[in-house]
C-alpha cells in the first residue's frame, strides 16, 4: 500500500526522465505503474529501485501511440492500484528527418506518440480522478512546443497540441479537483552517455544555457513532483520551463 494511498501511471519510464520520475514517486509514497514500449528489463529494473521505497510496482508494457494499448494499459494500473490518481506522459519519439521526405505513416507516428498518447490516457485515467475529487496530470512539451526546429515539424506540432491540451484540461478539470501543468525540459544529460537520440541536438543548445551545463533527468523530475505534491496543488496550467535560462 502506498503511504499515501496513491497510484502514479508513468509512460517512458524505463530511463532518464520518466525513470526520474518513477523513483521520485516512489519516494513520496506513491505506488507506480510502469510503462515501456520496448526495453522490459530497463521497466523491471526501475520497478526493483522503486520498491525500495516501499512502495508497489507494476510493469506495464505497450505502445502508447495506438489507443487500444493506451486504453490497456490503463486499464491495467487501474486493476492493480484501484486508480490512477497521477498520470505522467512522458514517452516521446523526437526523430530528424526533413519535411517533404517524411511519409504519412511517419508524420501520424510521431503525432499519436507524442500528442494523441496524452488524450488516449487522460481520457481513460480521469474518470477515476474525478470520482475521487483529485488528480494530477502532468505532460511534458519542451523547447519544441517555444521553437519551431528545422527536420522536426511533428514534435513541434505534437508538442504544441499539447500544451494547448494543457491550458483545456487544466480549466475543464481544475474546478473538479484535477490539476494538469506542462514541463519543458531544456538540454538534459541521458541517464547513459549517447542514449539520447537527440543527444547531438540538445548539446548544440547547451551553449545557449547561462548555467553553462545541461540538466539532469533528476532536476526535471523534481518539478512534477511539486506539482503533483499538496504543496503544488494551486500551480495549474501553466507550462514550466527547466531549462538552465536557455533562450525561449
């Protein structure tokens, strides 16, 4: 049981920000679902370090950028915990690829991982927040949601849709108990050196950072979880940016 009664559902966690965020959830006493689209082993390690909190855990595995499977993989939190009272999208694909040459099929894959994940499990975990009169849900957008980047039109957009999707549930929801904010992470350091695709990217961006560095998956962590702590509960709507004072 968790200390303090409560379930997080967080996607991408099996590394770097979504597992930063696991193990800070884990150490504020909630129990956490833990969701990978591909790497088991990476999920079931961050689910052996989260324990060490006392807490429960759940693997979760699945693509959330089909609706069945977000749809599933909620249902599956919900099973074991009784309710997701926290949800954390954070799963992402940020591939490079000039605009005229992306098909179809690429552009909808990044929109529906990127974008349309966050509906699919807003819409399955919010009917339990609202039964209980409190929820949080935190998304992430990051320096694509402030600048467009040359070969990388669909984050941008997918990242856009969702801080407008922010702003609507956070005034839809808000007066029911349910707060949702945004963060927008800068260049942060990957959990293994070179295991960020977008690595090569975000060190270009480093010399933009008046801290001269880039930030840790456990800076960023540390912003969701004030705003999904108590003392965080008037902080809704907004997008926070951690990102050293890079140009926005």
């Amino acid at each position: 049981m968790a200390a303090n009664g409560k379930a997080a559902l967080v996607t991408g966690a099996g590394k770097n920000i979504g597992r930063a965020c696991v193990l800070g959830l884990a150490e504020d006493g909630f129990n956490v679902a833990i969701n990978g689209s591909s790497d088991r082993a990476a999920c079931e390690s961050v689910a052996k370090e989260a324990a060490s909190f006392g807490v429960k855990t759940l693997v979760v595995m699945g693509d959330v950028g089909k609706p069945d499977e977000c749809r599933r993989i909620a249902a599956e939190a919900i099973k074991a915990f009784g309710a997701v009272d926290v949800l954390v999208n954070n799963a992402a694909l940020r591939p490079g690829k000039p605009f005229l040459e992306m098909t179809d099929a690429e552009w909808q894959r990044v929109i529906d991982v990127d974008m349309n994940a966050a509906v699919w499990l807003s819409r399955a975990c919010l009917p339990g927040m609202l039964k209980k009169g409190w929820g949080r849900i935190v998304n992430f957008t990051g320096m694509n949601a402030i600048h467009g980047y040359a070969g990388r039109a669909p984050v941008s957009v997918a990242k856009h849709g969702v801080w407008g999707l922010t702003k609507s549930l956070a005034k839809e929801f808000g007066p029911k108990g349910v707060t949702t904010n945004a963060i927008s992470p800068g260049p942060i350091a990957a959990d293994v050196e070179g295991d960020d695709a977008s690595s090569h990217h975000r060190q270009q961006t480093v010399a933009k950072v008046p801290l001269g560095r880039m930030g840790t998956p456990v800076e960023v962590a540390a912003t969701a979880r004030l705003l999904i702590s108590e003392n965080g509960a008037y902080i809704n709507g907004q997008m926070i940016q951690v990102n050293g004072g890079a140009e926005t």
